[in-house]
C-alpha cells in the first residue's frame, strides 16, 4: 500500500460518489485533509450518497461542501479559500446510456464543471490535478488490448465525446499553464456501495423484485460482449500511486488506463454474480433471463493494456471477480436484503 504525503490538502470532487468516496476514506485514513465537493444529484439513489458520506463525516480532516463543480464562481472561492495542492476530479455525469437520453447535463458536469476546474487550477497553482476519462473513449476501436496511443477520435456515444474532451482540454491547460496533470481511463469499476446503474448492482435488484433481467448481448453467447471489469480497490491504489508521480515532461500530461487487463465475458460475469449471491443469501440465485439487442453507444468489448500503468506506477490490478463479486453480494445483502 503505497502512502500519501498527510501534510498537503487533497480536494475531491465527486465525493459522494463511488470512486469518490473510496478514495477520500483512503486519504483520510492515512491523516490527509480532504476538502470533499459533491452536487448530490439524483441521478440514482441520494441515499446511497448519503450513506458513503455519513462513513467519512467522524474523520475530523473532512470538510464537505454541497455544490456544483459548474458554478465557477463558487468553485474559485473554494479554491482560493482551502489552497488544495492535489485536485482529484471525480465529479462527472457517468453513463453510456443516460447520454443519449440527457445529453444536457453532461456537457454542464462534463464539459463546464471540468472547465472551471482547469481554470481553477491555472489561478490557484497546483501539484498534481488528477481527473477521470473512461474506457468509453476507445468507442468501437477493434484493436485489443486497448493502448493510451490508440486512436480514440471515434466516440460512439456523447459522454464518451466528453471525457475525450477533457483529456483535450487539460492537454492544453498542461502545455499553457504548466499544470501537471493526468486523466484515468477507468474501465467498469464495480465493488460494495458501487453504482446502482451499472449492470452488476441493477440486476441484483431486479432479482430481489422479483423481476427477470434483460441481457443486451443478442443472446448470442459465442460473440458475447466482453468487459475489463475492475474492483475498487484496485482502481483506489492505482489513483495513490498516480498521485505521488505527477508528470514532469515539457507538457506535464499523462493518460492512464486502469483496467484488470483480463476482460470477462457478460455471461461468465452473471454467472459468478449468481453464485456470490447465492453464498451471500444462503440459498440458490439464479436471475431470469431475457435476451435483447446490443444498445446504442455501447461496445461490444473493453480491454485494458496496462502496461503502461505497471511500468510507471509498478503496479497492476489483481482483485478477481470471483473475490470482488462476492464482497459486492455481501455488502448487498447486508444493506438492502437483511
Ligand atoms: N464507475 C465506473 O465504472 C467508471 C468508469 C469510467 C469512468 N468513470 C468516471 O469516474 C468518475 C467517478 O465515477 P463513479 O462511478 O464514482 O460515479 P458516481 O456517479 O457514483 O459519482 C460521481 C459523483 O459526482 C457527483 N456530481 C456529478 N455532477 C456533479 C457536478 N456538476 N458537481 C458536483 N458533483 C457532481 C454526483 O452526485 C456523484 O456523487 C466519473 O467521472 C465517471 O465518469 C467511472
């Protein structure tokens, strides 16, 4: 476990959020200040939200303030007024999918928000800014595993459009303003309290309605869709090492994937998820099934190179699904179904 430096003050944007969260309660852990910024939208459950808050209030170094990462009036005066040296931003409008439904709200979050971050920084001069892009950016690239030096200017869905964009725009900010800067392609993080609109977590509901779930892999199990699923945890201690080695180069900025470099397909995925369930409850889970096409803007396989990762970083993923799945289901059990 790599340690951070406890005397600089550390913000993160997204706080109530999945990677958000786990990260700032690493930070806290090991002594830091974390000025934590979340908008709690209701983008899925605020409970949820709330609960990984209530887990970082009694860490006496946490100070949270509710707000939007796109007002950039109130995001100057935080800057100006807590002095962050690391920027970890966090804060995004995630989903393939709600992108074609609400295209609004990612341009406001994605494009507007990272902005005024980006321009945070440029005034208030910071150590190391650390922002998320995504996987989503390779779109339908056929070449795998995926490369940081792939081509990756053929989104296929408006989110994936703006993470791209942020790598664009702190490309810039990194070569006009020297800010060091470096963007994470995360690739289908999943984990206890993780995201209900990922795949993994709304199935498990839809099995606890009693509900059957539909699959968008055409049914189709010899071309089935492949991920490069990742635990948090993994994704956690990737962020920690990265945060320690800000780029130095002429234009200070990096990209990282940080993927397990060992992608699954759907159906072997659902079938762990089954079994880890069915440990967790005590008695067999098996999801009923409905077949469907492959949705718009989603691709049909993720695949992280990490090459890169591990050779600067000295570090690679290790958590399998098997394991990751199964603290998923009882951390599911314990807080939903128990
Ligand atoms: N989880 C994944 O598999 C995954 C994969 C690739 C990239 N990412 C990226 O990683 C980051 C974190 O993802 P996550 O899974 O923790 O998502 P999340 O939705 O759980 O967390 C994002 C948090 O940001 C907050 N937020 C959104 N817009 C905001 C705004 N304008 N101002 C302030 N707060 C705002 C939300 O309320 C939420 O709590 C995001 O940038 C996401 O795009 C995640």
């Amino acid at each position: 476990m790599k340690k951070l430096n406890s005397k600089k003050i550390y913000m993160v944007t997204g706080v109530a959020g999945f990677i958000g969260f786990y990260l700032a309660k690493r930070l806290l852990e090991q002594g830091c200040k974390v000025i934590g910024i979340d908008n709690i939208n209701n983008y899925y459950d605020i409970n949820l939200k709330y609960t990984r808050l209530e887990k970082l209030k009694p860490f006496k170094k946490f100070i949270f303030i509710k707000g939007d990462i796109s007002d950039k009036e109130m995001m100057m005066k935080i800057f100006t007024r807590y002095k962050p040296n690391i920027v970890l931003n966090l804060a995004a409008q995630a989903g393939v999918r709600y992108s074609i439904e609400n295209p609004d709200v990612y341009i406001q979050s994605n494009i507007i928000g990272f902005y005024n971050i980006l321009e945070a920084c440029r005034h208030n001069p910071v150590d190391h800014l650390v922002y998320a892009s995504s996987s989503s950016v390779y779109g339908s690239n056929q070449k795998i595993p995926f490369e940081e030096s792939d081509f990756v200017d053929h989104p296929v869905s408006l989110y994936a459009a703006t993470k791209k964009s942020n790598e664009l725009m702190a490309h810039t900010y990194s070569h006009l303003f020297k800010i060091p800067a470096t963007g994470l392609r995360f690739f289908t993080v999943y984990g206890p309290m993780g995201r209900p609109d990922m795949a993994y977590f709304g199935f498990t509901n839809k099995y606890f309605n009693g509900e059957p779930i539909k699959i968008y892999n055409n049914g189709d199990f010899e071309h089935d869709l492949y991920r490069d699923f990742t635990y948090i945890d993994d994704i956690v201690e990737g962020i920690v090492r990265i945060i320690n080695s800000p780029p130095v180069d002429t234009v200070p900025h990096k990209v990282y994937n940080i993927g397990n470099n060992s992608p699954e397909k759907l159906m072997v995925f659902i079938e762990v998820l089954e079994k880890c369930l069915s440990k967790a409850v005590g008695k067999e889970v098996v999801f009923e099934k409905i077949f469907e096409p492959i949705k718009p803007g989603d691709v049909s396989a993720t695949y992280a190179s990490i090459d890169l990762l591990q050779k600067s970083m000295g570090f690679k993923p290790t958590t399998s699904i098997m394991e990751g799945l199964q603290k998923f289901a009882d951390w599911y059990i314990e807080y939903y179904v128990r």
